[in-house]
C-alpha cells in the first residue's frame, strides 16, 4: 500500500465490492450478500486477534 492510500498505518487493505443492482439481499435483514462477506471478514480478524475497521462508501 506504499504506492496507494496510508489509512492509519495498515499494513493490509482488503476492499469487498458488489454490484447492487444485482444482489442478493436477505428478506429478514435486508442486508446484501456483499455485507454479509465483509462482515464476515471482520469477524474472522477479530477471531484472529486482528484490529479491523470496516468504512463504507
């Protein structure tokens, strides 16, 4: 990430994009498949001990 952004000094960026026009999202929650992925993805760092910090745009 030296060539790229410096968010707070990370080491690591891992960005989850999806079409929104062409998801599936849960009837109960409304959340989308995409949410789903980067949710879990926070939560395995979390499981491995690992600081996350999860930025929408």
């Amino acid at each position: 990430m030296s060539k790229g952004v410096n968010y707070h000094g990370a080491s690591l960026a891992i960005i989850v994009c999806g079409d929104h026009s062409d998801v599936f999202v849960h009837p109960f929650d409304k959340k989308d498949m995409v949410s789903v992925v980067a949710d879990h993805i926070v939560l395995e760092a979390e499981e491995l001990g690992l600081s996350s910090c999860w930025l929408t745009y």
